[in-house]
C-alpha cells in the first residue's frame, strides 16, 4: 500500500498547477464506475492530500484505476505508462519474494540434513550439528592435476591450510565485484557437496549472502537425464525445481536480481561440455543442457549470472580457464590435528581415541589417506569393529581395509535383518555372493568407463534391475546408496570412488576363477578393443634389469588358461599407460587380492588360490629401474611403488634405503622411477634431513626433477647443476609453501630457471610457512625482471631471507634498483647479498647505499665483485658506510676497475664513528701506491674496526706497504689478516710487515706476500699469460695437433661416410688407443694443469670452436657433439642430449662456442646450460682467457687485432675444487650436404703486451 501511495504521489508531483487543478475537478466530478469525491475535500488540498483522500476513498487499487482513467482523459499518456510501469513491477516483485522463500524453504529441507557414508534412512545429522569448516584456498597447483585422487594426496607435501585459508565459502562471491564465474576443485569424498549444501543453508536460513536473491544446485548427475532433450533456462530449473512456479514473471532474467547457479560434480557429467558449440544468449531460447551449461559459464546467456562449478580434478580440464574468475581448491583434513580432532568427535571416549589414531599412525598410507573425510568414516568403521572384537591384527595395506570394510557391512545386513549374528566371514560373504558380485560386475564395468554414478541403464548392464538396485542401497547401506530420485529415475553410487575400485578388482578375480577372459579382454594392453581379431604384439622382456630392449614379439590373445601373473601384468601395463591414474587404486587393490592371505579374507566370494606373483614384482620392478622410459609419470612410477608395498614386496625399499646410506651413490645410476619412489619415501619417512644434495645421486635430467618433493623435509638443498627449469620452479614453490617444512637453505644455481621460474619461487618466499633463509642462484639465466618479484619478496611480512645469491646474471643497474626497494622495507631482514657479475655499474651503488642509510637496513656483507663499478660507484656506495644506520661488516669490491681515487672515499668511510667494516677486499684493481696511501689514512683511525683487507694484484710497492705498517702501528688492535699476493713489495717491504706480525700488540695474524715481483706491476690479466701446448693422449682423432702441439685442426675420420668431398682433406692421425682420449668429439686438453691464476690466447678460424676450461675426470667417450639446437625464433639454445664429453655440457668444464656462420649466436655453456652473448666473440678471431683458480672465477676476452687491448665477453663464478686443463674443440657447419671441416683450427698464441 505504501508503495502504491508514493507512486501516485510521484504521478501528482509532475502535473503542472492547472494540470492538478484539473485532475482534483474528474474527482469531484465522477469518473465512470467510481463516486465522486465531495468539492469541500478537494478545496484547498495539495498533491499529498489528494492522495490521501483518493486511497481512503478507493482503496490502493482504486486510487490506481481511477487515476489512471482520468491521465488517459486528460492525454497524460507518459504518466499513465509509468504507473502501469511500477504497477507491473510491484506484481513482479511480489511474486519475486514469494518464489524466493518457496526455493529456501526446499533448500532448507532437501540439504539440512546430511548423511554420513550412507545412513541408514530415517537416520540423520542436523548439517550445521556436524558441518566442520573445511579449508578452501585460491587453486596452487598451477593448474588442474588429473592424477589420481589418492596418487595426488600420497605423491605431494602437505601444504598448511591455517594460514591459508584467507577465502570461506560464504565469501566466494562477497569479495571481488568480477569474480562471476568460480571452479571449486577437490578429490572424491573431500566435502564438495557437502560445502555447496551448506552454502546454499546458510543463505536459506539467513546467515549469509542476504543481497543474493536466488541460489539454485542443480547436480550434475541429474542433468545427466536430460541429456536427449532441449530446454530454455526457465524451463530447465522448473525441471530441478519442479515446486517452483514459472520464474519469467519474478524478473528473475532481468539483470535486476543477484543469481546464483552451482553446477555440483562436473566429473559426473557423461556430456563432456564443448564451448566450441554456438551459444546461446536469449532466456526463452531452447537448447541442449551441455549448451546451455556451457552459454552461462561463458557468459552469453544471463551475463549477471554468478556461476558455481564443483569438479573432481579430473573433469575441471573441460572449461577452458578464460571463463573462470576463480579456482579453489578444497583440502579436506590437512593437519595432524584436524585428522585427530575428526576421530575425538566420533569416539568420545579419550582412551578409545587414543588407541584408534594410534592405530592408524602405524600404517603411513592409511594415516595420509585420512586426508579426506570419507576415508576418516571407512577406516573409522573398520577399527571401531576391531578393537571391539579385541582383534590383534594389524592394518598394514589397503585391501586388507576394505576386505574388513566389506565383511563389516555384510554383518551389518544380518543384524539388520535379525539374524543371529555370523563370525564365520566365509559363510557371510557366500550367502550375499550372488547380489555381491552383480555389484562388482557393475564397480569393473562403469570404472572401465569412468563412470561414478549409475542410471538405469548402467545397472540393466550388469543384470541387476531398478527394483534390485532400491533393494541393494536398502540392504548394503554402507557402501551402496541411492544418490537421488529426479524424474522418475533415480541415481546411485557407492560410497566413495575407492570402495568401486576395490569391488571392480574383487570382479576380476571372480572373472578369472571362472574362467571369463573376454570379461577382461580391456586389461589386455596387448589386444585392440576395436576388433576382436587384430591383437597387438608386444610385451615386456624381464630377462635383465633396467634394460632398455624391453619389447619382444607375441602373436596369442589371452586363453582361458592363461596365467594369472599374464593378467596382472597386463593391469599393470594399462594403468601405466593412463595419463589421469584412473586405474592407480584399482591396481593397487587388484595386486592386493593376488596375496592369498587376502584371497582367504574373501573366501565365500573368491576361492583361495595359491599364485606365483614373482614374475608380476619381477615385472613392476623393471618398470620402476627403467632407465629410457619417461612416459611412466612420477605418479604411475609412485604408485607402482604402493603396489609392491601392496604385494608385501619391500626389496625396492630395501635397495633404496642401501643406496640412501652408501657412500658411494655414484657409482649406480638411479632411474627416473627409482627417484620418485626414493622421494616418496624421503616424504612419508617423517624425518628429517640434515641435507639434500641432489649432485650426490647419479640421475638423468628427469630423475633430478622428481627428487625435488623431497626438499621438504631437509634443512638444506643443493640442486645446484641439476638440469632444473622454470617449470620445476612450481614444484619447488609448492614445496616452500609446504606446512612445517624445516628447509632453511636452497642452492639452485647453475640451472636454467630463468625469470618465469624465480617468479614462481618469489611467490613462496611469501608465505607464511617459508622460512628459508638462505638462496643461492648464481648462473640461473635470469634478468633485470625478477629483481621486483624478490624484492616485492623481502619486502613481505612473512619474508626470512638472510642471505640472497644472484651472482653471474645479467641484472643491470635497473634491476638491482627494483631490488633494492625491498632492503629498505622493514620487513627485510637480508643480511648477505651477493651481486657478482652482473653487468650493474655505478648506479646500483647509489641505490645500495641508499639502503644502507636506511633505519630498516640489516645488510652485513654485500659482494659486488666483477663488475664495472668505477670511482664514480664506489664513491656514492661510501656514503651509505658513514650512516649511523649502516651495519655492512664485509664488502668485496675485487676487479670492478676502480683507481686511487676511490681509496679516500673508502678510507674516510673507514674513519667514520658509525664504521662497522671489519673485511674490505679490493683485490685486482689498480689502486697502486697513492691509492693505499689513502686508504691506510683510515686503517689508522680509532674508530676503523678493519680485521681482514685483500689488496692483491692492485700494482703494490714498497712504498705502499710503508703506509700500511705505518697504520698499523698507529692501530694495531684489529686487522689480523692483509692479502698482498701478486704485487711488489720488495724484501723491505715483506720485512716491514712481517715484523709486525711478530709483533705482539698487533693483531696481524695471516700475511700473504708470495707471488711478488716487479713483473706484476703491469696492469691487466696479460701479465698471468701461460705457455701451453696441447696433449696428444687426449686429442680425438678428428683433430690433427701441428706446430709443436700448438695448434689442432679438423679433419674427417668417420669411414662411415667416405664422401669425395673430403678426400682433399688433410689425413688423419693415426693416434694409438690411449684411455684418455676424446672419441667422436673433436676435443683435446692441455698437457698442463692449471692453478693460481693463468692466462692464454687462442686463435681460431673456421665455422665453431669451442675454448674451455676442463677438470681432467671429463668423460671422453660419446656421440656427436651437435647436442644442442639454437632456435631462430626465440634465440636461445636447446638440448637435445645429454653428451657430457663435450665441453660445457656437464658440471666437468666451463667453454665459449664462437660461431662465424652467420646464423648461430657465440655462447658460453656450464652444465648444458647456455647463455647466449649478444657480440661476436672477436673481429680478430682471438679470444684471451683468464683463470683465477682460488676467486673462482673464469673470464672470456676479445682481443683488439689493432691495439690488443681486452674486452670482457663474459665471467663464470664458481668454487673450483681441482686442478684445471685448457680444452679446444673444434667443429664444422652444417652446408646442406653434411658438416663443412675445412679450414677449421685453433691456435694457442704467443702473448703480445701493448
């Protein structure tokens, strides 16, 4: 009533005077069909008056009819539409509200109350009595895993839900305005459903989400019965909603009300959804349900639609992740403490809890497998029974679970129907064998398809009919339930996914028994299912381990009399070649059942058979060991792992255990199957490590990377050298994500992670379980990039990174600024940063000392050593030393071409009362003896607290160590160590500092002065040069050494391939067999070994050389070098093989390809891992090299043909831990015809000093 009076108030209020006059004069006139009302009323009153009057007189719907006639008299059309306007919605609104109370009192009554397992009817749980908030978290597994439901628990770390559990599902929609469209992922029997439910409660009841106007849940499962008709969308939720009346009239579609649409277990749905299909964008339009579906996700039909969707992780690839605002993932149980909380709950009795989690702890596959609440209720089940019956056997594996499982619900059914209770298991299962068997028929038959719930017609297939199937889920309450009745028809299930898997393996032990082979025909991965007489020929060859020839021929279909250990190796072959493991548990459960002390646990519905498994584990094992086969997943490799712990079989445990505690890891190779079992057992052993250091396992690139999980349970990793890539950085940020992980230390250089895979680990960093501390990346290939992804990362609150290594990666100047951002948070607590080599210059030492004169600064060592620094950088990095905020106590500075100059700034810095400095290394800079003089100004201060100073290579002379014994005499309490290595200093000068380290107030400890001479005050590397001459025991035969072993040249010696091309080419060598020598590769190593520091020039001609540095262990023996492949397209290099005898290649050597064919980029190569340089290596084709054993460090240089001056082309940082040899390779280029050697050599050249 009150919205009809402001309406005709509204109408009033836009009459003019006269108009209002007028319309008061039809009043007190008559209209036809209404009394007049009186003159005297209508005298003097205003538009509200007259509203009044009209109401009272006519009532509201009067008052509207009447004004109506008189707008329409008085040619008011626009008025009089805008009233039937509100009139219209006013009806609609009303209608609106009456609808929406009718769909939340369904709601209320169809999901309020909850079952658990499959209560029996009549027997039910109050939802929000029993309803435990479960964990859902924004989707970090960087996309839909389709693996195996209990593979995905078992294989991956826990991650910690508490602090993770930043999104409720009553908040899904309340946050962000965009997010429309959401895909809830979690594992069978985690709690889709039952969140959905209790969504959809909440809001019937008033709890939450009052601005919605209307949620729907329309299961999958039931849209699954309409599949062979079209609807509009009214009238397909007047179908799911049949008390609901026609919802056009409620302006439900007009973009005015807040929808909600939860489409409930998409993995159930047998109409797999197309969105390459035409949608849809009209209410009224009819079409197919997948259409339709499909058209509201999208986001054609009903645009202000929100749209849920629950999925199993297997089904959720259908929809393509452009329509998808949202992924979340639900995690079940996944804290001790939640588990342990569920069976408080159901037990009550603390002593009786107890001795029930204790129980399940002493099988670690039970215990993960409690991740999920149906789990919890089966194992639940089973150990209630047992520790009633003060039963003393110990659970040791699934089927031994669900065996009991089974046998329980039978006993169950007896005391359901008042019988005398049957403690004779075989005669309990025989007298329900008929009914049980028609249920494993339809459990093998729907798995093979990968159904989960089952029509009329499904059930019909296993000869069990709708009456039977109400039967069954009235009698087998415990494991088979009627899901739904919707339109006549109803919907079963088991209890969980598992339990179909367990009875479908029980099936194919019955099929076996009696001898049904073409039941089983779908297990035989040798036999087309297509035709019946076109059988596949291949099997496997067990006679050796680990072999790589494992196929041999076969030419029979499975006979009635074939062997058992034939079927099940079959199994074991088709579920290995299943991408999604949708066989994994069957698998499991089936190797189970062929133990005959878990066939006499079914006798009644299976007859115990003795069978030789040996030739199965035989096979398993070979699967597990095989070196070749990467087609089997680090899931499939898992769980062929359980299914031997399955079988009772621990050898494979054993082996690994032997192989974890030897000392001698490298001398067998693990295969890639090998290491995931290694690191599932790693996982699940619930210790921890003190250490992971994966370069002590012999692996192959793939095996590297499925050890990575098992960093989450070690203090410290060394994946250093390990063939690592951006993708592995999602697992590995998933590992720092990980709940209670101990890592503290991760070393991942000398991988190519580049920024897509830093960005993924900077995301970890931010979590708050991450507690790593320390992070070494040096040579990761990584830029300018990701400096803002880690610094965005110390600046994080949950950030406890102390030490930070980005060594040998071409960060630039605007880089380390984006990094420096986050040392000035507060939040940061980076104590150790090291920068070396990273083509910055002196920009970044502003940014740096910047953050040093930061209040929140705790930086204590910043290493910036190898870079182009100058004065000008040093001198702005100075001031930040002077702060009273600064705590920096060690600052290497070696080779960053800085003069005397900068030795006042450092030395003022050194004097200053804030000085916290107590190691300076300026080493290989040319600071000469006016530089230290100025430096030594600050040695002398009170306040200079310097224990440690390297001054090596920086052009030292007597007078300069004058200075410093004169500073230190001034003060002596603090400098213990002084490096003057490769200057010098004179006797006088040795001796001067040499007598105050026997001095013994003064606190010089260690004095290094050997390498001196007048010959190292030249300035640069050429004063370090070598003469080498190159081994004739190492040269392969493709290259012939001339010149006094000087110089090696390319010469064809491959008899395979005699071409007339090459028959002007120079003869080959005839080298006698010698151990050390290179085979194809046309490689050879210097007859000297190198330490200290060394440098050498090489002249090289021709399309590619390669000029190296190599330990001596390098393998000699192998395939052709062209093992790498360089993309146009993208410019960079990929590896096609593993051939660790050419330089670069493994962690043996260090090596710069120059290229002159005009297509292929110069590269450097460790550890095949390339980094591509952007300059030709030398116009003059002459490269200097320069090793600085005991720095690590080793540098390429082209040398000028004109002036011979040296341009740095690139450095390698490292920690060098044997003597090295200089390697020359020398290969051809690709012409079209084959490889084109002539002319190609490399020279060792005579040093020329400008």
């Amino acid at each position: 009533m009150e919205n009809i009076k402001f309406w005709l108030l509204d109408i009033l209020e836009e009459l003019l005077s006269d108009d209002l006059k007028k319309y008061q004069w039809y009043l007190t006139n008559g209209v036809e069909g209404f009394r007049h009302i009186p003159k005297s009323l209508m005298e003097n009153a205003n538009r509200s008056d007259t509203v009044d009057t009209m109401v009272d007189r006519y009532s509201p719907d009067g008052a509207v009819e009447i004004t109506l006639k008189i707008l329409n008299r008085m040619n008011q059309n626009e008025l009089a539409e805008k009233l039937r306007s509100n009139l219209r919605e006013s009806n609609a609104y009303a209608q609106r509200q009456a609808e929406n109370q009718n769909l939340k009192s369904k709601i209320k009554e169809k999901y309020a109350t909850l079952y658990e397992g499959t209560a029996a009817k009549g027997k039910h749980n109050l939802l929000n009595d029993i309803y435990t908030e479960l964990y859902i978290v924004e989707d970090w597994t960087g996309g839909v895993n389709t693996d195996h439901e209990v593979i995905q628990i078992e294989a991956r770390p826990a991650r910690h839900a508490a602090t993770d559990a930043a999104i409720k599902f009553s908040d899904v929609f309340s946050g962000s305005q965009h997010v429309k469209k959401v895909l809830t992922l979690g594992i069978a029997g985690i709690g889709k459903t039952v969140s959905v439910q209790k969504f959809a409660v909440d809001w019937a009841e008033g709890k939450s989400n009052a601005d919605i106007d209307f949620v729907f849940i329309i299961p999958f499962r039931e849209l699954n019965l309409l599949k062979d008709k079209e609807y509009s969308l009214p009238e397909l939720l007047h179908h799911v909603y049949p008390e609901q009346q026609p919802l056009n009239e409620t302006g439900l579609f007009d973009g005015e009300c807040k929808c909600v649409f939860i489409f409930d277990g998409l993995d159930e749905f047998r109409s797999p959804l197309s969105f390459d299909e035409k949608k849809i964008s009209a209410v009224t339009e009819k079409a197919s349900v997948n259409v339709l579906v499909t058209s509201l996700i999208s986001g054609t039909l009903f645009p202000s639609a929100r749209v849920w969707i629950t999925s199993r992780p297997a089904g959720a690839d259908q929809i393509p992740s452009k329509h998808i605002h949202l992924v979340t993932e639900i995690q079940g149980f996944v804290t001790d403490q939640q588990k342990e909380e569920y069976f408080r709950k159901r037990i009550g009795d603390q002593d009786e809890a107890d001795e029930m989690i204790l129980l399940i702890k002493k099988s670690k596959t039970l215990y993960i497998m409690c991740y999920i609440p149906v789990f919890c209720w089966i194992t639940y089940t089973v150990l209630q029974h047992i520790m009633k019956n003060r039963n003393t056997e110990e659970l040791k594996s699934l089927t031994q679970m669900y065996t009991h499982f089974l046998t329980i619900q039978m006993e169950t059914k007896r005391e359901k129907d008042n019988k005398t209770p049957q403690k004779d298991t075989k005669n309990l299962l025989q007298s329900n064998k008929t009914i049980l068997l028609k249920l494993a028929e339809l459990a093998f038959k729907q798995l093979m398809k990968g159904n989960v719930m089952f029509y009329e017609e499904d059930l019909r297939e296993s000869s069990i009919d709708v009456t039977e199937a109400s039967v069954y889920s009235g009698i087998f309450t415990g494991f088979f339930k009627e899901e739904s009745e919707f339109q006549q028809r109803k919907v079963y299930s088991f209890v969980h996914l598992s339990f179909q898997e367990f009875l479908a393996a029980v099936y194919v032990f019955h099929c076996y028994e009696n001898k049904k082979m073409k039941e089983l025909k779908i297990l035989n991965p040798w036999y087309s299912i297509m035709s019946e007489d076109v059988p596949q020929v291949y099997t496997y060859d067990l006679s050796s381990e680990g072999s790589d020839n494992v196929f041999v021929r076969i030419n029979r279909k499975w006979s009635k009399n074939v062997p058992l250990y034939e079927v099940l190796m079959g199994a074991v072959d088709k579920a290995v070649e299943s991408q999604n493991g949708h066989l994994d548990l069957f698998l499991r459960f089936l190797l189970g059942i062929s133990l005959e002390s878990n066939q006499r646990c079914l006798q009644g519905l299976l007859t115990p058979k003795q069978s030789n498994t040996e030739e199965t584990r035989e096979h398993i094992k070979s699967l597990i060991r095989r070196h070749n086969c990467y087609l089997i997943s680090t899931e499939r490799s898992i769980n062929l792992f359980l299914c031997l712990s399955e079988m009772n079989d621990q050898s494979v445990s054993r082996e690994l255990q032997e192989y974890l505690t030897s000392e001698r890891h490298s001398e067998k190779k693990l295969s890639p199957g090998q290491c995931s079992a290694l690191a599932y057992m790693l996982l699940s052993s619930g210790e921890v490590l003190d250490e992971l250091d994966l370069k002590k396992y012999s692996t192959s690139e793939e095996g590297y990377r499925r050890l990575i999980p098992a960093l989450t349970v070690c203090r410290k990793a060394r994946l250093a050298g390990c063939y690592l890539t951006s993708d592995s950085c999602k697992t590995l940020c998933s590992a720092l994500q990980s709940a209670n992980t101990p890592l503290k230390e991760l070393d991942l250089s000398y991988n190519n992670l580049q920024d897509s895979g830093v960005e993924f680990l900077s995301a970890g960093l931010k979590s708050s379980d991450c507690e790593l501390e320390t992070l070494r990346l040096v040579s990761c290939n990584i830029g300018q990039k990701v400096c803002e992804n880690l610094g965005s990362a110390l600046q994080s609150a949950n950030s406890s990174l102390k030490e930070l290594d980005l060594s040998n990666n071409d960060l630039q100047d605007s880089g380390v600024e984006l990094l420096s951002a986050g040392l000035k948070s507060s939040h940061c607590k980076l104590e150790k940063l090291r920068l070396v080599t990273c083509n910055i210059g002196q920009k970044v030492c502003e940014n740096l000392g910047s953050a040093l004169q930061s209040a929140n600064s705790s930086l204590k060592e910043i290493n910036l050593s190898n870079n182009d620094l100058q004065d000008s950088g040093v001198e702005l990095l100075s001031a930040g030393l002077k702060s009273s905020h600064c705590k920096l106590e060690k600052l290497r500075l070696v080779t960053c071409n800085i003069g005397q100059k900068v030795c006042e700034n450092l030395g003022s810095a050194l004097q200053s009362a804030n000085s916290s400095l107590k190691e300076l290394d300026l080493s290989n800079n040319d600071l000469q003896d006016s530089g230290v003089e100025l430096l030594s100004a600050g040695l002398k201060s009170s306040h200079c607290k310097l224990e440690k100073l390297g001054l090596s290579d920086c052009m030292v002379t007597v007078k300069g160590c004058s200075h410093l014994a004169s500073a230190l005499k001034s003060n002596p309490s603090h400098l213990k160590e002084l490096d003057l290595r490769y200057n010098h200093p004179g006797e006088s000068g040795v001796k001067m500092l040499s007598e105050l380290k026997e001095d013994r107030h003064c606190a010089l400890e260690i004095l290094r002065v050997d390498h001196g001479g007048e010959i190292w005050m030249e300035p640069g590397v050429k004063k370090y040069a070598v003469r080498l001459t190159l081994d004739p025991n190492t040269v392969s035969r493709n290259l012939s050494l001339s010149e006094g072993n000087r110089k090696a040249m390319r010469v064809w010696n491959d008899k395979r391939f005699p071409f007339h091309r090459y028959q002007n080419y120079p003869d080959y060598p005839d080298y006698p067999d010698h151990p050390d020598r290179f085979g194809f590769c046309a490689q050879v190593l210097s007859v000297e070994s190198l330490t200290g520091r060394c440098y050498w020039e090489v002249e090289w001609s021709g399309m590619s050389v390669d000029i190296a540095v190599s330990y001596r262990g390098i393998e000699r023996k192998g395939g052709s070098c062209c093992n790498a492949i360089y993309s146009i397209g993208t410019g960079s290099y990929a590896s096609i093989g593993g051939n660790e005898c050419q330089f670069g290649r493994s962690n043996q050597s260090w090596c710069l390809t120059c290229c002159n064919d005009g297509h292929r980029p110069s590269t450097v190569c460790h550890n095949n891992q390339f980094t591509v340089l952007s300059a030709r290596p030398s116009p003059s084709d002459r490269v200097g090299v320069y090793l600085d054993w005991d720095s690590g460090t080793l540098s390429f240089y082209t040398v000028s043909p004109d002036t011979h001056t040296l341009t740095r082309l690139y450095t390698f940082t490292t920690t060098f831990t044997e003597p090295l040899y200089a390697g020359i390779g020398v290969e051809g280029a690709y012409s079209g015809f084959g490889f084109d050697y002539k002319g190609a050599s490399v020279r060792l050249c005579d040093i020329i000093i400008s």
